[in-house]
C-alpha cells in the first residue's frame, strides 16, 4: 500500500521509496523488528543472512565480516549486548530439586513465602539486654542494609547509554515492586528524584555526575572497578550522544566524549579501595550501604575476599555474558569468566574464610528468567541484577547495535525521535509485570523443593544437580551429579 511506514520508522536507513516501489538495502538491516511491528499490512519478514559465504569450519561468517571490516576501517570492531560466542551456558546445564512423597513441598497459594532480603553485613551474633521495663532488647549495632521485597534489581545503565524514558521506566518499576535500581555511571537526572530512594548511585573511574547531592541521594553507593562484558577497560560514551541534558547530569562539555579510564587513578590495591569505601562512607555519615562491582575473572574469589575485608557491603559480580552498550568485541566474546562458576567460587571461598556475613554477593551477567535467578541464589548469590531482560521487556530486540545510537525502540539512543517512541507510563508496567512474573515463578520453584524462604535456599547447592557438565565443573560449583 506504499504507506511507508516501514522507511518512517527504520533509522538504519533499510528502506527508501523508488517510484512506485520499496527499495530494500538488506545490508542495512539489524533485526530490529520495529518494522515488522509497524507494518499494517504484516507484508513484511526478515531472514537471517539468506545469501551467505561458502561454509567452512574455522573461517565462519563472523571472522570474515570482522577482518573486512577492519581492513577497510583499521579500527577495533564494536559490538553490544553479552558474549555472543557459541559456548555453553552452565545454568541450562544445572537442574533444580523437587520434593516426592517424604519431604512434601509446599504450595505458595496456601503457605506464605519469605522472599524478603536484606543486603548488606549482617553482624556474626546478636547481642541482647533487658531494658527499664525488663523487656528483650536488641544490643548489636546493624550496619545499614538494602531491604528489597524480592531478591530482583535492575543493574546500572546510564543516561546516555539510554535514553532518559527507558531510565523512568524501571525507575518507576523498582519503586512500585520495593527492590531497586542503578543510575550508571552518568549521573542522577533531576526527573529521577522522586524515586531515589529506590536508586543506587554509581561511583565510577570517569566520576561524572559525583557530587555530595548525588550520594546523598542514593539508597546505597556502588564502585564500580569491571563490568562483564569488558574486564579490565573503561567506558566510552560517545559525543554525540552527550545533549544538553546529559551534559548537565554528567557534568561535562556538550558533545564530548565521556572516556572512562580502565582503572581508578587512585586505586591500586585492597588498602586504596577500602579508602574510597571509608571516604564514601564517611561522606554520607554512615548511612547507605556501599558496594564494589567487579567483573567476573579467573582470580575472582581472592579479589572478593579482599574486597569483604575493605568494609564494603556488598559484592556486586558481573558474568562474561553480561550485557554492554558497546565494547570491543575481542573483550566481549573472549574475556571473563561465567557468572555461576564465580558465585559459587566466592559463596566457597568467604564461607571457609569465615566472613560470608561480612558482604553480600550481588550476581550479574545473562540472567534470562526466574530459573536462572533460583539457580544462581542456589549458587550462593543474595540477590541479582537484570539488565538485558528489563530492556528486552520495554521492547528491545538485541540486535546489537546500541553503541550506534540509532534504537528504533528509544532506549538505546538520544535523538528524540526516537526517545519518544517509548512511553515510560507503558512501559514501567511491563518491567514490573516481568519482575512479579519471575517472582510467582521463584516462589513455585522453592515451593517445590520444600524452601519457604529464601535465606533457606541462599547457598543450598545441595538443592542443585549437574547434567552433562564435567567433573573439574562440577568440583567448582559443588554440586553433585544427576542421580547422585
């Protein structure tokens, strides 16, 4: 019908009219979708590379589009979202428990669930005294901790890297549901003030948008040192995406590039990070949490054993499958390590070190739904971050190509064009329908191994079993095999 809807809504330029006719560039196209959705007539479909190279073992479609690219550029290719190599994912390979006949389950509709966490150091015992009235009362000093309803948070994406309606969205998601979320590292927009009590503020090696207001703002304060999906290097924020406003919640020049170094220039061992947290702490009289993310990499469990002693509060660990805006692909595909190799690494390692009540561990990293959230606590994990799955519910179709700015769902861009195309007043109750989802599928699941709580099944890996994992896997995990 030539209404060309799909030209008004590809910004990757796949579609132009020609006459009477539209022309295709399939060379152009991400799979994206937002096409095929807009389409009236459903006169549309996409095929993945129909005409491709001469297959061959070692040689595939991805090397070979890398190195002409790169010969034509001389520059390091690009790439979004979390690994993308063909490599196993050891939670599909990692089976769940269920109650028969001798130790019934239990059904959440009839019985209550204690989803119910706190994040944050929990004192080794619990001193108590009897007051004036010789009623019991409590003599321990509690640090500060995060109280989330369920054990879901969405993890820190900047304004910049997406769009500010994409930032309320989850904002608005977090702060119905009684969990929280991440500000990135971009700063605190004014808009996003009436949720921050459901935000926590991100201290990065770039520092942009850190201000005393900043902190005090935050529920709790995160350093952050790694990111999964590009251990070991910095960020970069490209100008064009730095408008007048995130100039303003960065605090830096319109249209420059946000550059974040790799490492904090003033922190270079254990004693200099428990600085920064002491520093941080101080400034905001001891009143939030602060945790430290790290990437997840081979040494993973000693770094976190320092880290709990740098009087952090909480360890956020990030899998090589975590998502990105944009990171070199070599780092993103070969780099890291897997997230549930690294729980279980750090749940073992502070548990024989006799300080797991110390700091709370936070996984990250290609969480995918409700199994791979039980898993994971299973695993040792307190709670989990989403990311990728709380864009995916706003409608993103990882495509891969967020570094571009061109999102034609308006989260990974500025252009208001396309911004506007999401509407935080839809799209909070979508991230919130995702969250309540995973949460009635948490409970059935414990319900069914006969777990009522979820400090119960923190570290349960005996509720856990291997299939078709090695032997050297399953002694890093500490799980049994199936039938075992």
């Amino acid at each position: 019908m030539l209404c060309e809807r799909c030209i008004e809504n590809c910004p990757y330029g796949t579609y132009r009219r020609e006459g009477e006719t539209i022309v295709v560039d399939s060379r152009n196209c991400v799979a994206c979708h937002r096409c095929v959705a807009m389409c009236p007539r459903d006169a549309i479909s996409i095929e993945e590379k129909p005409i491709d190279y001469r297959s061959h073992p070692l040689w595939n479609r991805e090397a070979r589009e890398a190195i002409y690219n790169q010969a034509r550029t001389g520059r390091i290719v690009l790439a979004g979202m979390g690994n993308a190599s063909d490599l196993p994912n050891i939670f599909d390979r990692l089976l769940l428990d269920a109650c028969q006949v001798t130790n019934p389950s239990i059904d959440p509709l009839r019985e209550p669930m204690e989803l119910r966490t706190y994040i944050g150091k929990k004192p080794r015992k619990l001193e108590i005294k009897r007051g004036k009235n010789r009623d019991i009362e409590l003599d321990t000093t509690l640090s500060p901790n995060l109280k989330l309803n369920v054990p879901i948070m969405i993890g820190h994406m900047s304004y910049g890297a997406i769009s500010l309606n994409a930032q309320l969205s989850m904002a608005r998601a977090v702060s119905d549901l009684g969990t929280f979320m991440g500000t990135g590292e971009g700063g605190l927009h004014p808009s996003l003030r009436e949720y921050q009590n459901n935000m926590i503020v991100q201290v990065a090696s770039g520092r942009f948008g850190v201000d005393i207001d900043y902190l005090e703002r935050g529920a709790a304060i995160e350093i952050k040192i790694g990111q999964g999906a590009k251990p070991g290097i910095g960020g970069h924020l490209p100008g064009e995406k730095v408008g007048p406003e995130v100039s303003q919640t960065r605090m830096i020049p319109e249209r420059s590039d946000a550059i974040s170094p790799a490492p904090h220039h003033d922190i270079y061992s254990i004693e200099d990070l428990k600085q920064l947290v002491h520093s941080l702490k101080e400034a905001t009289e001891w009143k939030k949490p602060v945790f430290v993310k790290i990437a997840a990499v081979h040494n993973v469990a000693a770094i976190a054993s320092g880290i709990a002693r740098s009087s952090a509060d909480a360890v956020v660990i990030d899998g090589f499958r975590g998502g990105t805006g944009a990171a070199p692909r070599v780092f993103r595909d070969h780099v890291g390590i897997p997230i549930e190799a690294a729980i279980a690494a750090v749940d073992q390692k502070l548990r024989s070190q006799g300080i797991r009540n110390e700091i709370s561990i936070i996984a990250s990293g290609g969480i995918r739904d409700a199994a791979d959230v039980t898993k994971a606590i299973a695993l040792g994990a307190d709670a989990i971050y989403i990311g990728t799955a709380a864009l995916i519910a706003m409608g993103c179709r990882v495509c891969g190509t967020c570094y571009r700015g061109l999102c034609p769902w308006g989260i990974a861009t500025q252009d208001t064009r396309l911004t506007q195309r999401l509407d935080p007043d839809v799209e909070w109750q979508h991230v919130a329908n995702l969250i309540r989802g995973w949460t009635l599928e948490i409970s059935e699941l414990m319900g069914a191994a006969g777990i009522n709580s979820i400090e119960s099944l923190r570290g349960n890996r005996d509720r856990l079993r291997g299939y078709m994992l090695d032997e050297a896997m399953m002694k890093v995990l500490d799980v049994k095999p199936v039938g075992a």
